[in-house]
C-alpha cells in the first residue's frame, strides 16, 4: 500500500511539473509579445537561456511586470513634461509613488520650483560590496505639435499594436524599464552584491541642470559608483530581424552656434539687396553646402568592421577596410545620402532656427540661424568654428558659440563587467546578432558621469524600426507593445549579470 501511494504521488508530482513547465513557456511567449503579433516577437527574440535570471522568476509573476510595464508606461507618457517648462516634479510624484509603495529606499529633490530628481536605492545584501552601479534617466522630453500627430501627444494611447505619446523612444520608455527592474529585485528578493541606484533626474533636454545639481549637492549618493546604465545605444530592427545592438560607449558633443547676418533696414516695398535677411541666407547657403572631413574614430572602425559580414559584398569590402573608402568619391556621396552612417564619420552642421523680422513689410537690422553643429570625440570645436567663419567669408555676418562651456567628449572602455554583460544578454535573446560599440549621434548626460570615474553605456533593452526611431524628437512617437513588456526583462538580466550575488 505504501509503495503503491508513493508511485501516485509521484506521477501527479510529474504531471504538475509538467504542465506548469508548459504554463510557463506560454506565458513567457505572451511576456515576449505582449499578447499581439507573437510570431513577429518570436522571431526577433528567442526564449531566453537557461542561464539567464529571469528563468528563475515564476511565469505568473513574468506576466503581471509585463502588465505592471504596460500600465505604468501608459500612466507615465500622460504626464506632461514638456522642457521647457519641465515641471518634472509631477514625474517625481510618480515615481516615488510606485517606491514608497514597493517599500524601496528613495529621496526626492526640488531643487527648484516644480524642477526636481528622484533617487531610489537598493542596497546590497552581502557583508562586501562592489561599488554600485546606476540606473540614470530623464524625465523630461520635447516639445509636440498635436496638430501633427496621429494621436495626442500626452494620450498614452494604444492604437495598432504601438504605445503612443512624447517620450514613448526618449526616454521615458527606458525611465519605466529601470523602474520595473526595481520593482523586480526587490519582490523577487534578488541577493545583491553591490547597491542598485535609480535615478531621475530633471532638465536633460536643454541645459542639464538635474544632472549637474545632482552631482554638486548630492555626490554621496552616487556612491563612487563602478557602472552606469543610460539612454543610448541602438537595437536596429530590419525584416524582423535585429540587425545589431549597438552599446553607447561614446557621444558626439553639441557645439551650438549662433549665425547673426547684419545689415541695412527699410520698408520691404523698397528691397535692399544687402539685407541682414538676404546675407543670412546666402551665409547659410554656403554652410550647408561645406563638407567636413571624413575622419575615422578606434570605436566606429571596429564597429564597421564588426558589421561588415551582414552587409552586400561591395559595402562590405568598404567596412572592413574603411581607411581606404572614405578616399573614395563614390564612397563619399553614398556616406552624404546615408544618415546611420554620415554622423559616424564627420563633425555634422544642422540648421534648426532662424529669425528675422516680425513684421512682413519691415526689412531688419539683423536676422539670425542656430546651427546644432555635433563634434567627434578628439575633434578641435576652435578649429571648426574658423573654419565655419572662413566659409562664411562676410564681414556682416558674426558666428559665434551658443554656450560658454564646452564640454570635451569622453567614452568608456568596451573590457568591463557591464559591457560583457550587455553582450552576453543580448546574445541569449537576440541568437547571431551583432552587439557592438557604438558612437551616438545625440549628446547624452554619459558625459557628465565618466569625469567621475564611472563607466558609462548607452544601452537600450527595446528593439526599433528605423521608422519607430525617427519619431524621436518627431511627429507620432511611440513605441511597440511587445517592446514595452519585453524591455524590462533583458534589462533585468543585465542588472543581475553584473549585480547579483553568484
């Protein structure tokens, strides 16, 4: 009798394993998806590896961050933080209100009316510790034409399988990923070796205030930390497939300037051919029409080198020898015509304002542009300014920097803990593609933390079309569903990789 109870035991003991095994795999393939287009999810990322710390979690505990993801996203992209004015203090009220909620660590900071940041912690459970590392964001974002949008910008809305609103790319996405890795950690009660920071700050999108406050008034709770997790990087999806992802090691720095063209006014029935408007154009004109030179950084070589078996045979030869290319006039051109590539190679000109007179029939004084110049690590801003000023060649038009202090680019080495992390991660999800450095085209606040000893990556856990990733600063921005309930995930495993206890 006893023998005969034991092997029935036994066989339902089986059995449940079984079909909870089985529960499990479904629910991870509904995490993956987000419930919609699951062959499209499936294809671009594969179960993750048995390694990985996420397959330790419980498959219904998978699906409700995945529905906390969702939730939490749509409730965030509501929140109107428009820079300028910011007001991410009602950003801040969100976030601490999901930590004080979970019972984790966190200071909230208004250093100036309705402006503030959020810093969170979870400490490490081990008698020693590796320094920490940080999970930074911005809450902030730029301005909308809801004129120009499908949906409104502040909406949340879901609507054909996307999460719309401003900040759905930059980077209230990545914001809402790091808050879910908290939540994560500390519900799953994840053994630490080192201290988990989040981070939030304010101001990213103009002037860095958050940022630089933060680092002035609050160095202590930075930690000396070792790594740092920030917006950057590029997953590059094409047919359904992620053709890289591209690891942020290093940023081109802004170099703005001011283009102030003077000259005679009048009544605009009388035209003056002189004018402050006619010479800002004509200034202009020969801006935009001036090349800066190719030039070739360590980290883009090794990355075009690194790309060059998943490209057509002729663009390929062009990778992996790519010294020899940019001598190439036909290389050249194409660079112009390619926007992934031109902002590897060159310090880029962009005009983004222009003024002149506010009235249609008076001709002014002066008539002004705003070029948003981006420098290559390495790269002279002196130099290029004269350069700039000789093209120009007019004594009536002034060209001068926007900001007194610039700040020299910087990157981080690709041999650390984080970066094999990143690279181990990404492999287990995305099988046979790519993880490479990467050089980003936009600033990112990397800069201000690597001065202090901390390794700092671009690295995004969501996967984008190039259409998806255009609508960054543009019209219709949002982000795939299956994305915003898949992010959370591999940025998980990639905290734990270089933050749990082994």
């Amino acid at each position: 009798m006893g023998s005969s109870t034991v092997g029935i035991s036994s066989w339902i003991l089986l059995r449940t394993e079984i079909l909870n095994g089985i529960l499990h795999l479904l629910v991870v393939a509904a995490f993956l998806s987000g419930g919609k287009g699951s062959a499209k999810a499936l294809a671009t990322a594969e179960l993750p590896d048995a390694t990985l710390a996420s397959t330790n979690i419980s498959a219904d505990h998978l699906q409700q961050y995945s529905d906390l993801a969702l939730t939490w996203m749509q409730e965030y992209l509501r929140i109107d933080t428009t820079n300028p004015p910011g007001q991410e203090m009602r950003a801040v009220s969100f976030y601490q209100k999901i930590l004080d909620q979970e019972a984790i660590e966190n200071r909230v900071f208004e250093f100036t009316p309705g402006r503030g940041d959020v810093w969170a912690r979870l400490s490490h459970t081990t008698s020693q510790a590796k320094k920490p590392i940080i999970l930074l964001n911005h809450m902030d974002v730029v301005t909308s034409d809801a004129a120009h949008w499908k949906v409104p910008p502040f909406s949340g809305e879901i609507k054909d399988g996307w999460l719309w609103g401003r900040g759905a790319q930059d980077m209230k996405d990545e914001g809402l990923a790091q808050l879910v890795v908290m939540v994560m950690l500390k519900r799953e009660k994840v053994e630490l070796d080192r201290d988990v920071i989040f981070l939030a700050v304010a101001d990213e999108e103009a002037e860095g205030t958050g940022t630089d406050w933060f680092i002035a008034h609050q160095p202590d709770l930075l930690e000396n930390a070792e790594f740092l997790i920030n917006e950057g990087g590029e997953n590059l999806l094409e047919n359904g497939k992620v053709k890289y992802v591209g690891v942020d090691v290093g940023e081109k720095t802004t170099f703005w300037l001011r283009v102030v063209a003077h000259g005679r006014p009048g009544h605009a029935s009388r035209p003056i051919p002189d004018s402050a408007p006619n010479r800002l154009v004509h200034a202009l004109d020969r801006i935009l029409a001036y090349r800066t030179p190719l030039k070739v950084l360590p980290v883009v070589e090794e990355f075009l080198r690194e790309m060059a078996p998943y490209e057509p045979p002729e663009r390929a030869r062009e990778y992996r020898n790519i010294f020899k290319a940019i001598e190439d006039k036909k290389f050249q051109q194409s660079v112009e015509k390619d926007a992934s590539l031109n902002f590897l190679l060159r310090d880029t000109i962009s005009l983004t304002m222009m003024g002149g007179s506010e009235q249609t029939n008076v001709i002014p004084p002066e008539a002004w542009a705003n070029l948003d110049v981006r420098i290559l690590p390495g790269e002279n801003p002196k130099a290029l300014l004269e350069q700039i000023r000789k093209v120009v060649d007019d004594p009536n038009v002034t060209v001068e920097p926007m900001n007194a202090e610039f700040r020299e680019a910087n990157s981080s080495p690709t041999n650390t803990a984080l970066y094999d992390a990143i690279r181990r991660v990404s492999g287990k999800y995305f099988p046979g593609t790519p993880v490479v450095p990467h050089i980003t085209s936009g600033y990112t606040e990397n800069q201000r933390y690597r001065p202090l000893g901390i390794n700092a990556y671009g690295f995004n856990p969501y996967t984008a079309t190039e259409e998806e990733g255009n609508t960054e600063h543009g019209n219709d921005e949002r982000i795939r569903v299956e994305e915003v309930r898949r992010g959370p995930r591999i940025l998980f495993d990639v905290v734990t990789a270089v933050a749990a206890v082994k």
